[in-house]
C-alpha cells in the first residue's frame, strides 16, 4: 500500500552485492498518488473497517464504515458490496439489492455477478437469477466456479429447471466435493423427486461438509420419514429442538412458538 501525502516512495534493494568495497543499491522509484487514488485507497481501507465491524456483529460500526467508503469513491464495486453486505444483515433486502446490482455494474465480474446473482435467486427472482451466474462462470480468472455452478443449481431448482438443476449442482460436486450448497440442494432435489435413498446419501454428506442450519436437520428429518426410520428422524427432529430452539416451528409435527 502507498503511503498518504503528495508522493510515496517505494525502494526495491537487492541482496547486497558487496565486492572489491564497492557497494551497488538498487534505483529508488517514485509514485505519486493522484486524488483519484487517494479517494479509492481511503475507499478500500474503510471496507475493511467495515468488514472488522461485521464480522464482529458491530452493525451500526460496520454500517458506518461502508457510507465512509462510498463517500470516499462510490465508482468502484467494494464500497457496494460492502454495504449490500450490511444490508442484509440488517434485514433491509431492497438496498442490499441496489448495491449488488451497481457492484456488478462498475465492476463487471464474476464474484459480482454471482453476488447480484444470489441475491435474486433469494428475493424471489430465481429465473433471472440464471443468466447471471452463466456470467459469473464466463469470467475465466473467477476461481470459485463450483460456488457459481452450486448457486445456480440450487436457484435452477426454484425456477422450476429441472435439467439444469442436475447438470449444474453435479459439475459443482465434481469441482469440491463437500460444497455444502450443492450437497444440500442435492439432498433436496432427489427429495423432491422421491429418490429418498439418494436424498439420504447427499443429506448425509452435507451434515458432515458443514455446520448443520435448521433447514438442512429438517430436511434429514423428513427424509427419514419417508424411507420409515422413525428413530433417526426423531433424532434429527431433537437436534433441531436443541441447537435451533428459536426455529421450532420449523420442526415437522411442530407448530408451537418457542
């Protein structure tokens, strides 16, 4: 990182090469900062304030350190994703989508375009969601293509792609094996599709790929009924009551509020 103020000086100085007493130093290069470079340096570095503070559970911090960033340089992606970021976190859906979507905009790639991608597939656009993803996985120097091919399995299912939905989630699990979106969407379509063996082998999988959710023992639980393993799908069914107690209504057979 460059230095603040008028100009930064950045000395490269090779192994010493000391011989005869004569001593040979590598050139200096200067670099002078721009106000543009300023403003997109200070810009980065309030996201990673932002960051810190989220990852901390700090939401007002973090939602602080996200405008910084924006009023520091609103034209490069960062400080947007960062405040979509937020956003979520704060349950406000439609901004979190704002930012996504000029992220994507000023910095047309694949992390962006999965992010937008994602974030439609999950506020009820699963359909339009697609296309982004297939940009996603047209960026050659995107390096998580299995967590594209995995988002877009899993929101082919919701868009009713039945083809897709195989084709994407499997490519995904060739890629990395215990990719816990693919495993779970995986567990679910087979489900929805009365392979309830194949459900069980993918569920297994994803219980022991990840950290369990609510969703992921309910739906084991449900599996198990099916293939009449009452025991094991009691024992799902507990261990929803016991490590997601504020999610009891979720539980099959269980509509009471904690």
């Amino acid at each position: 990182m460059l230095l603040a103020g008028g100009c930064s000086r950045l000395t490269f100085v090779k192994p010493s090469a000391e011989r005869r007493g004569a001593e040979r130093m590598a050139p200096e290069y200067r670099f002078k900062e721009t106000p543009q470079s300023k403003a997109r340096a200070e810009a980065r570095r309030q996201v990673s304030i932002a960051d810190r503070h989220l990852r901390a559970g700090e939401l007002a911090a973090a939602e602080a350190a996200a405008r910084a960033g924006l009023k520091a340089d609103a034209l490069i992606p960062e400080p947007h994703t960062m405040a979509a970021l937020v956003a979520t976190q704060q349950g406000k859906a439609e901004l979190a989508g704002r930012h996504y979507a000029e992220a994507a905009r000023l910095g047309p790639s694949g992390p962006t375009y999965n992010n937008y991608g994602a974030w439609l597939c999950g506020n009820g656009r699963p359909q339009e969601s697609l296309r982004w993803f297939d940009d996603a996985l047209r960026d050659p120097a995107y390096g998580d293509r299995a967590g594209v091919l995995a988002n877009a399995g899993a929101c082919a299912a919701r868009a009713g792609e039945r083809d897709r939905v195989e084709r994407d989630l499997r490519a995904a699990l060739e890629l990395d094996p215990v990719n816990a979106v693919a495993l779970e969407a995986m567990a679910s379509h087979a489900f929805a599709q009365g392979r309830y063996l194949e459900a069980r082998a993918f569920s297994e999988r994803r219980l022991a790929a990840a950290p369990v959710t609510p969703a992921t023992l309910e739906l084991a639980s449900r599996i198990e009924e099916q293939l009449g393993d009452t025991v094991a799908a009691t024992r799902y069914v507990q261990r929803l009551r016991t490590e997601f107690p504020q999610a009891r209504n979720t539980i099959p057979g269980d509509s009471t509020q904690p």
